[in-house]
C-alpha cells in the first residue's frame, strides 16, 4: 500500500538498476524504458535474475542484447526492458528499415554505413517509438537456445533444448504472463491534442506512425482517405434525392430513414439510380487505385519499401527441420512449401468452406423455424405463440455468435497448423480466414434477398436498418461501453498521482484490457464498402450515412486507442496486406450486384415494358452492361499505376545501386571484407558458405 | 566473274587483315566473322577507312570496340565484323545476361568477376552465337558522336553532331545499305539434322537458343508446348464425335469437314458440347498457367532472368533532353513518362481506335453491298449481274489489304512518335498495336456472325472454312511460295561452289530475302488459339486439325528459318512479351463467346423447352454458369505460381546477395574500389556523382 511506495520515493527507472550495456557507444545518460514483462506470481528470484541476465546478454552469447531493470526489487513481477543503441540499429538493418541517408533520401539501413545515416546517434529521433518497441519485442520473442539449458528455478521438464524458442517455453511455464510496451505520457498527450481534442481535419498520420506504428497509421489513412473519397458519391446521391421529387431533400431523406419502402415514384428515378450505381461503380475502382499510390507514398514515407522479412529470421512458433536456407544461407529451420500448400488446399479450404456452410444451413434454419413460428401463430394467436415468433431470431443470433466464436479459434489453429515461415504472411492468412467468414455472416441475409427472394423493397428496408442499427450499436460496444467501464470500475482502481512510483504507473497500465486489434476495424470498413459499392444502387442515401459515420469514426477510433486500451505492439507493415485485396475484389463483385439489382428494380422493369423489352431481351442488356462495366474497371486499375512514378524511379535506383554493389563486390576479396566490416563477419561467411552448399545440392 | 574469283584464292578472313584488338587479351588466332555490313555503291574508300577505324577503335574514344575486315579490298562494298572477347565481356554485363558460375548456377555477369564464370576465355563456348551478333549489332547501333565531327567523303549536310547517333546517320546518308548477322554453315547443318530432317518428336531448342537467339527460341518452344497442349482437347474432340452418333467417327469427320451443317442429332450432343466447351475453357487457362512456368524456367536456362535493359543506354532512335537519369545517374537523353503517357492516350488510342471503326465500316458496306448486288441479280438475273455477285467481296478484299498495310505504316510511325526507351518497350507496343488490329480483321466477321446475326450454322460453316483455308493457304504462301522463288529464281544466280572465296558466301547470303520476323508466326498461332478457345463449341475438331496443322508447321517453320531466309537479329529477350498477354486475354473471353454459343444452340434451346424453361430463364443460366467458370478461371490462374518453386528461390537468393552487397559496399571507401576496379571507373564515379546530383535535386 501507500507504505510501502513511500519506501520507494527514489524513482527506480535510473541509470543506477539497469543492466550495462556491452558495448561503449551504447552508454547513455538516460535509459528508455519501452517494455513492460509481466512475470507470473510465483517465479522464484533466482528465474528472475537468470532472466534479467538472459535479455542483457550479448546477441552472440544467445542473449537479447537488451538493457532490463528488475523494477523495484528482485522480488517484483514485473522486468522493465530497453535497448541499447547498437542492437537498434542492428535490428533496423535485419527488417530491411529505410531511413534519411545524408542526401535526406531514403535508403535501406545499412548497420556498416550507420553513420551516414540521419540522427543515427540519437535513437529516439532515428527509429519511432513504436519501431523501438516492436524491436525489443522482436529481441525478446527471438531469443533462442544456443545449447541444452535448465531454467534456474523451474521444474525439469522446461529445459531448453538447442534452437528451441526461450521466449515460448518461458510463456508456457507460466514464467511470462504479459508483454506489452509502454506510453510515453508526454508524447501521447502531444498525440491526442493533434488528434482528436480540437477540431482538426486532418489527421497527425506521422505522429500516429511514431507513437503506434505503421499498421495503424495505415488503417487510420486509410479511413481519412476513405472518408474524403466518400464525397463525391454522397454529394451524387443528395442531389439525386433533392433533384428525383418534388420533395424538399431533407424531407426525402427523414422519409428513407423511417419508411424506406415508400419511395419517390418520378420518371427521374430511373436514370438517378443508373447514374449512382455506374457512378459508383467506377468510383470503387478509382478510389482503391488511388489508395494504392497513396499507400506506396506512405510507405516510402515510413521508410518500409524494402522491408526484408523473407531474409530475417523465421517468425517464433514456426517449426520445421535445420536445413541451410537457400535464400540468404544461414542454417534455420525451414518447411517445404508445397506441404504448406497441400495443408491449405487438403485442410483449411475444406474447413474453412465448411463453416461458410454452417452459415448457410444457419440461415435456412432460421427461414423455415420462422416460416414455422408464423404458421403456428396463425394457427393458434395466442399469447404463448407470439412469444414464439421471437424464437428463431433468438435462436439463430445465438448461433450466429457461437459459430463465430468457434470459427476464430478454429481460423488461428488452422494458421497456425500452416506453419507460415513469417509473421505477415501469418497475419494474411489468418485476417483472409476470418475476413471471408465475417463477411459471409454479415452479408448472406443480404444476398439472399437480392438473389433469392429477389426483393427490391425488402433489400432496401434490410440495408437502411442495417446501416444505421449497427454503426449505431458498433460505436456504442466500441466506444461507450468501454469508456464506462474504464471510468467507472477501472479508473478508480488506478487512481494514478503524480508522484507515484514510475513502476506503479506501468502496472496501472496494465489494468487495461489488451487492444482488440484492428480486425475488427477494418472489418467495419469493409462492411460499409460492402454495403456501399453492393448495394448502394437501392438506397442512394448510403454514402451520406457513411460519411456521417466515418467522421465521428476517426474520432471515436483514435480515442478507443490512446485511452481506452493498452498500447499494443506493431511490426512495420509496407501496405494494407490482405485488406487491399479485399476491397478491390469487393470493388469487382459490386458490378454483379448492382447491375443485378438494376435489373430487379421496378423502376426498370416498368421502363422495359413501355419500351417493348421482354425479360429476356432486358436481361441480356443488363448483362452486356455489366461486362463493359466489367471491362472499363479493369482497364482503369491497369492504366491507372499502383505507384507513382517517382517512387517507381526510387525503387528502380535502389535496384540498380544493388545490382552494381553486386557487380563490384564479387571483385574484391573477401578476406578485405572481414577485416573491414568487423561484426558482420558472419554473414560474410554464410554468403561464402551458401555458395558451397548450393553448388554440392545441385 | 570467274577471273576475280580467282584472283582472291587466298582466303580473306584470315587474321592478317582484321584490324588490330585494343588489349593483349583479346587477340585470337582465329577471328569468326560475325556480321556482314553492306555498304552503298557509291561510298568511298576514304568513307570506308573510316568506318573501319570507327569500329575498331575503343570505346573509350567514341568507337564500338570491335574488329573490321574490309573484305576482298578496300574497294569492296562490305564490311565484315567480329568482336573481341573484352569488348563482348563487357556488353554480356551491360545487357544483364545471366552465365554459368564456376558452382554451376546461373549468375549475373559481372566484368570484374569474369575469371570464376565456366568458359569466359572462350567467347564460343561462353555466349552463343546470337548473342555474340547481337553484341555486334548492339555496339554498332549504339555509335554515337563524342564530338560534332564531318564524316570523310560526305556533303556537309551529314556532319555529326555531339551525341548524334552515328549508325542512323550513316544509314539516312545511304553509307550503310544492310547488316546482317552471317550463318555459320556447319552449325547450321547440324541444327538442321536435330531439328528438321530426322523423324524426331522434340525440338533442339538449345540448339535454336544457341543459334538464332531466345526470341525464336521461345516462340518455337511455345509452337512445341502449345502442340502438345492440344492433345487433351484433340482426344477430347475426337471422342466426343466418336460417341455421338451411330455414325463412324470417321464418316462424321469427312462428314464434318465436308458439310459442316448437317449436324447428328442425337441427344449425347448437347452434354458433348457442353463438355467440350467447359473443357477447352479451363484448359486454356491451365495450359497458359503451366506455360508461364515453362516460360521462367525456359528464361533461367537461356540467362534472361535479370535482363538490365532499364538500366543500359536507350534504343539508337529514342530522342529527347540530354539529363541525368536518375536511376542510374548517368548523363543521357530522357524523355518525361507523363509525355509519353499523354501521346499514347490522345494519339495512338483514337487513332487505332479509328483504324478498328475502319474495319467495322468496311464490314458494314461490304454486308450492304452484298443485299444489294442479290437484289440485283434478283431483278436482273443476267450473266453480267451474276459477275456483279462477286464484286463486294472482291472489294472488300482489296480494301482490308488495303487498310492493313496502311495500318501497319501507322503503328510503325505512332509507336515511334511515343518515343519509347527500350527497344522491348518499342517492341511490345507495336506487336500490341498490329495485333489489336489484326485479330480483329480476322475475327470481326465471326464476332458478327456469333453475336449479331447469332446463325451458329453459319459460323460452324465459316469457322471450318477457315480453318482450313487459311491454314492451307499460310502453309503455302509461308513456304510453298518461297521454297519455289528460292529454288527456281534466286538459287541459279547463287550458284555457289565449296572454294569460293568467304566474302562471295557472305554475298551469297544476301540474295536471300530478310526473315520477316516472328509476328505472322505468332500471330498464326493467336488467331488458332482464338478459333479454339472462342468458338470451339461449335465444330468440336477444332483441336485435331490444329494438331495436325501444328505438327507440319513445327517442321514448316524451321526449314523456313534455316533455309529461305536471312538470318535475323534478335535480342535477349526474358519472355514471350505482349503475346503472353494476348493469349490470356483471349483465354478469359473465350468464356463469354461459349457461353454465348452454347446458349444459341438448337439444342440447348430445345433442351430448355424440354424442361419449360423460358429464354430468359436460359439465359440467366448461361450467365450464371459464365460467371463461376470466369471465377474458377481466376482463381486457376492466381492459384498456379507463375514461376517454378526453386526459380523463386534463385531469384530472392540473387536479391538477398545484391542487398548484402549493398550493406557491404557502402561501406568501403571509394577510392579503394577505384583502385580495384580499374576500367570501371566511370561507373564509380558516376554512383557517387548522382547520389550527389540527387541531393541536389531534392
């Protein structure tokens, strides 16, 4: 209690605590504190210090090459960890980071050249927070067993065995029970003031990229870049509202929220939904082509054009046989690809189709019980049979939620099963999983009314609820729940004052829940645009709601992250992954749905018997449409570039300052080359060594 | 005549009159010629000494590095070429080519490292023979003036300016009439015996790499795998009309072939049909996936997997503003992208947008005109009205010959005014040009026939009419005809004798016509591919006949190439270029001509009405089946890897070894590298020079 932290007035984060440095150019007057471990209740002081010793061991005794701090005393649960400058920089070479080169170009690091690099002596001006953080992460979850090894205070069934992983055994020992990095108060206040406290237009994308990494600033560039590009489509559908009726617009507009099915009955209609749906469906195409280019810009930016995962180490839980890699040559465990293939194509495509299945069988379910439910009413109109009618929904909700509760665990083992060799494409794959399930869940009721039922009106009611009950009930379980709890049952446990002990104020961090992660916003993005680019064609309301939303969405976003939750841990990432593909494929499949949903609009149907059409004949119209659509959209994304052309000319000279670093390389001996480069005298063997090796397998 | 021959028994191309090679290195015992450079009747002998020290000097001066021969005298109007081995070297670099390293694995050529390469003291064994020539023709057609400089013998009005290109000043000047590279009959014999004149089922293609260059290599590759592609469908076709009738498969074939539209009738047809189609759709998918497989290793083979052509000096004719690249930071001419960009979009697409309509109008008329001339005849019914009946398609004929020619002029002029960089860039769009062109006059009757008369009898008649005519008449007008013009006109005036003197061989060899390049050939197989792919469902032998046809026209096309023509240039090239494209294309709308097709049939018509579905309800089935075959296509071609596993592999290796070098070189001081490096001074300091430049800039 207050007693014992009065105890610990002098504030324990000093120099004093921290383990040495190894090198001399690492020694600095202030240490960072970046991340906090949390250790389990009952871990012995001896396992403490082991482990304290472990992370501040050098990289090539097998350690993490990283400063720790026991916090108050041995016997607290908590390590403290920072980084010393060297193994940053070391660290920033292997993810393939660029960074300023005294040209103020960006340019891949290069630990050799560090000094004609930018702010290389100062690292909290050359890497972001967030890349520091992710860095001691990367060290910590990296640190594998050079030998056979007993764990000081542990029973003998966790002793390590050579290359196996420390940092997972640790976990499963109960030794390590969290990770996760520190908020410079300071700088977050900075954050959330040019962010979300004024009133601002723009975002601080850099300062977002510094504090939380590149993962989120993407997401939330992309949601600014979305939100702007929703715009045209919103100021369309207005004026097609105000201009399809004689209606004032606002009244138009409180008619399609409450009724949606009373509808404008104009000749103007017709044409208005045309334009929309056309217009919105080359709208897609272009947006997500701009975004492309944006998003290269922005990587560039963040210096992750080159990142070189594929040449790092492979991700921690991967397993497979030591083999020498014949990439990069380094002796690592390796797993064939075409046995990762067969798991995919013979296990998770069936698994993952089975599910969509439940899904569908789900649905059907829920159809005939109400179809059931009603028939009984009918039958019997009492009081016990009204309360049926609820069942079903009731029913398939449940249903709903546990299918896709187990679906998640059942995605991760899947990934996991595939044994991906680095984390993004684990990322991918495992997003990609639940991404198709989501969407399915979230969208089946909808193409079954439009495909099925063929129920324009019913379509329209469905979406204009949907659009307005769940972004309603999404920020409400995102956002408002959240902060109550946080002000109402966490906060007065925390209880933070200024002059606490600093370690107290890391644990006070730790009471808050974990970051769900950005699935979940994303997910909610490509929702809109699912509902936007697929059906928007009924409702042309949709971008307006959207836009409304995503306006409050920034907001409420950037709030949920710097307040409500704990600060999480980000690799570098050089674009969206998985999520960009997802739009795009999205952007294509609203060319069926819309041109469909044309088809099926009365409106259209009218206009194809005054003009002598039959069903057959606007069909095939319709379709023809479709295909030119098909075809216009495929040639805007070619002819439209993925990148600019000055990064395009930047890639193009990273190439070629490669290509001839190799040329002139391969000249020099490489005795020079050890004598020169010093600490890389490794790698200059294994390129020696690979060669060799290479040559005997072929 | 025979008295001069006679005089010159002493075989010119002996050692003593080549010019001299610069370096001790290069010199030979045995100089091969290379390159036969024919000059104009009028050109002087002071012009000719000229030309020859011009080649011969090195290129440090402004010269090509390589070695003259004047022929029989300095009188003669030929130069003959060879190139030495540093020269060569040196150009294998600069074009990015790939060779064998002393481990055995292909690498990227570096100058510096020239001594661990297999072979590279022997220039034969090292480069095949067409790349040695087109090195030969890439240091002539890259001559460009140091300084303005008058070129001895010519009027002042051909006086060289700095950085003028010397060879097309040269050739404008009428100095230089031709240059071709000069067979080497023994090679050529033994090339002919693997390829052509045994009963063997595969092709020599190492042996064709090795002797007319990877152009032709890969399109005779891509004839041999396509070949062999067609024999699923072939067997598929044959059993199909096998079991189809009570007929012999055999009468039904004559049948077929005689009258196409007498049609069995049986109920197996439409299920036939039916397969078939489906079948030849996927299965172009798949051969062009597995293709492209063959294509990389096919590349990685032949050393074209990092072919440097960005990064070398741009094609003789490319014009613009003398600036520093800023890929690779030499001073050369650049030519803005946006420009280019802005000519193709408001140049070249409206203008061969135009040509199309041309055609479209030329179709029209020529449909009119026909009605006409029948009613016509109709009225009159005379001998002479009856001769009128053949007038619209003589006409018409004419016209699309016509067209075509002036066409092909246009491209040639649009696709030089967009100025490209690289002679593959250049390449690729004319061919895309001239292809979009004639495929369309190929198909745009078809296409009228499917689509808007929508008569399948009368394409099933056209399309077997078609298939074989024009093979029939390709094989005769590619062959037949200069077989005969060769044996019968140009072989008497060639007359050669085994003691003629060298230089009458070389002569001799220019009697023959230029090759015509490998467009007709290709596009011979696209428009094949087309009648296959687009309407196969209509006439199910499609394929048997092109197997047939394809077995002959292997064998056709080599003896054309061996025999009836010059040899040809070709550069290193990685791939099949724009006509990978073309196929894929082609691939991915042959699903919207079948579905359409099969939805035409009689049967299918029949069929529906059999089940009491309406033409509306059909049709929404064709689309249906449309778009799930378009998905399963899609996910076929992403699904596939374009390249082999352990080709991935070579190349991340080969990027994993140019970023190590990278990191390392940057390292090293500068002026060490220049001490090792010696001739590569330029290069260095141009690096160092453009990283300067660059700060400036920005």
């Amino acid at each position: 209690g207050a007693s014992q932290k009065a105890k610990q007035a002098s504030t324990p984060c000093t120099k004093g605590d921290w383990t040495k440095a190894s090198c001399p150019c690492c020694e600095s007057k202030q240490v960072e504190p970046l991340v906090l471990v949390k250790l389990g209740g009952k871990v012995g002081p001896e396992t403490k210090r082991w482990l304290i010793r472990l992370i501040g061991a050098q990289q090539k005794d097998g350690g993490a090459g990283l400063l720790a701090h026991p916090g108050e005393d041995a016997q607290s649960s908590i390590i403290v960890v920072s980084a010393p400058r060297c193994t940053l920089l070391r660290a920033t070479e292997e993810l393939g980071l660029c960074k300023t080169y005294h040209t103020g170009e960006m340019e891949a690091f290069s630990y050799n050249d560090r000094d004609n690099f930018r702010n290389s002596n100062n690292m909290e001006a050359f890497l972001t927070l967030a890349e520091r953080e992710y860095i001691v992460k990367y060290e910590l979850e990296g640190l594998r067993a050079q030998k056979d090894l007993r764990i000081p205070g542990l029973p003998d069934k966790y002793t390590l065995h050579n290359r196996d992983n420390i940092w997972q055994k640790l976990c499963s020992a109960g030794v390590i029970v969290d990770m996760f990095p520190l908020h410079n108060s300071e700088k977050l206040k900075q954050l959330k003031e040019a962010w979300y406290l004024g009133n601002q237009l723009s975002q601080p994308l850099d300062s977002v990229n510094e504090y939380f990494g590149n993962s989120v600033a993407f997401y939330f560039s992309f949601l600014d870049f979305y939100t702007w590009s929703l715009l045209p489509p919103a100021i369309l559908g207005l004026s097609i509202a105000y201009f399809s009726g004689t209606f004032l617009s606002i009244i138009f507009l409180l008619q399609n929220l409450l009724s949606p099915d009373i509808q404008v009955d104009s000749g103007l209609m017709v044409s208005g939904h045309m334009i929309q749906a056309v217009f919105s469906m080359l709208w897609s195409t272009v947006v997500m082509e701009l975004w492309k280019r944006r998003s290269a810009t922005l990587s560039y930016r963040w210096g992750t054009l080159q990142l070189a995962e594929r040449f790092a180490e492979p991700r921690p839980s991967f397993h497979g046989k030591l083999g020498v890699n014949p990439v990069t040559g380094r002796v690592e465990l390796l797993f064939s690809e075409w046995q990762r293939d067969l798991r995919m194509l013979l296990v998770s495509v069936p698994v993952v189709g089975l599910f969509l299945g439940l899904v569908v069988v789900g649905m059907m379910c829920f159809y005939w019980g109400e179809a059931q439910v009603k028939q009984l009413h009918k039958d019997w109109d009492s009081y016990l049979s009204q309360t049926f009618l609820y069942i079903p929904s009731v029913l398939h909700i449940v249903y709903t939620n546990m299918l896709g509760n187990v679906y998640r665990n059942v995605a991760q083992a899947l990934t996991e099963f595939e044994n991906h060799r680095e984390e993004s494409a684990f990322e991918n794959h495992l997003t990609a999983k639940v991404l198709v399930f989501t969407f399915f869940n979230n969208f089946a009721v909808l193409f079954h009314i439009a495909f099925f039922k063929q129920d324009v009106s019913l379509l329209r009611k469905r979406l204009a609820s949907l659009l307005i009950v769940t972004q309603l009930v999404n920020q409400v379980t995102e956002v408002v729940i959240p902060f109550l709890v946080d002000r109402f049952i966490s906060a007065p446990r925390r209880n933070e004052k200024e002059d606490d002990p600093q370690e107290d104020k890391f644990r006070n961090q730790r009471s808050l829940p974990p970051f769900p992660g950005l699935f979940a916003e994303y997910i909610e993005l490509l929702v809109q645009f699912g509902y936007l680019s697929l059906f928007s064609c009924v409702f042309p309301l949709t971008a307006v709601l959207l836009l409304l939303n995503n306006v409050t969405e920034i907001r409420s976003d950037a709030y949920k992250i710097c307040k409500l939750f704990r600060k999480p841990f980000y690799p570098p990432v050089a674009n969206m992954g998985v999520w960009q593909i997802a739009f795009e494929i999205l952007s294509f499949a609203s060319v069926v749905s819309n041109c469909w949903l044309l088809l099926l609009s009365p409106h259209v149907q009218v206009w194809g018997q005054e003009n002598g059409l039959s069903g057959g004949n606007l069909l095939l119209m319709a379709v023809i449409v479709e295909h030119v659509l098909f075809l216009v959209k495929f040639i805007i994304a070619v002819v439209i570039p993925d990148e600019p052309y000055w990064i395009r000319k930047k890639r193009e000279h990273m190439e070629y300052a490669s290509m001839w670093a190799l040329r002139q390389m391969v000249s020099l001996s490489c005795t020079h080359l050890i004598l020169k480069s010093g600490c890389h005298l490794f790698d200059c063997f294994s390129f020696s060594f690979f060669q060799t090796l290479e040559a005997r397998e072929s």
